[in-house]
C-alpha cells in the first residue's frame, strides 16, 4: 500500500500494514512520515479555529 499524501510506500509496523489515517489530508491512508510533519499539525491547527 502507498502514501495517499507523499506516494510512498507505508511500512508495516509489527501486524499492522495499512498505516494512518490522512484526514483532514485526504481520505487515503498515509505513512507514519506523513502523518508526524503533515497530518498531525494539520490536526492541531483545526483543534485552534
């Protein structure tokens, strides 16, 4: 499976393979790259508004 945000491959993190959940991104899934830098401080800034 690839990053819905960045295309890369997402890694499998001991049994799990399918990654992050993207939104607010996309409604893909991401990688866990991803989902610190983009998805994460996405989140926190519409927890401020």
């Amino acid at each position: 499976m690839d990053c819905s945000i960045c295309e890369g491959p997402i890694e499998k993190v001991q049994d799990w393979d399918l990654g992050n959940n993207a939104e607010p991104v996309n409604s893909g899934r991401c990688c866990n790259k991803c989902n610190e830098s983009v998805v994460i401080p996405l989140r926190i800034i519409n927890m401020k508004r």
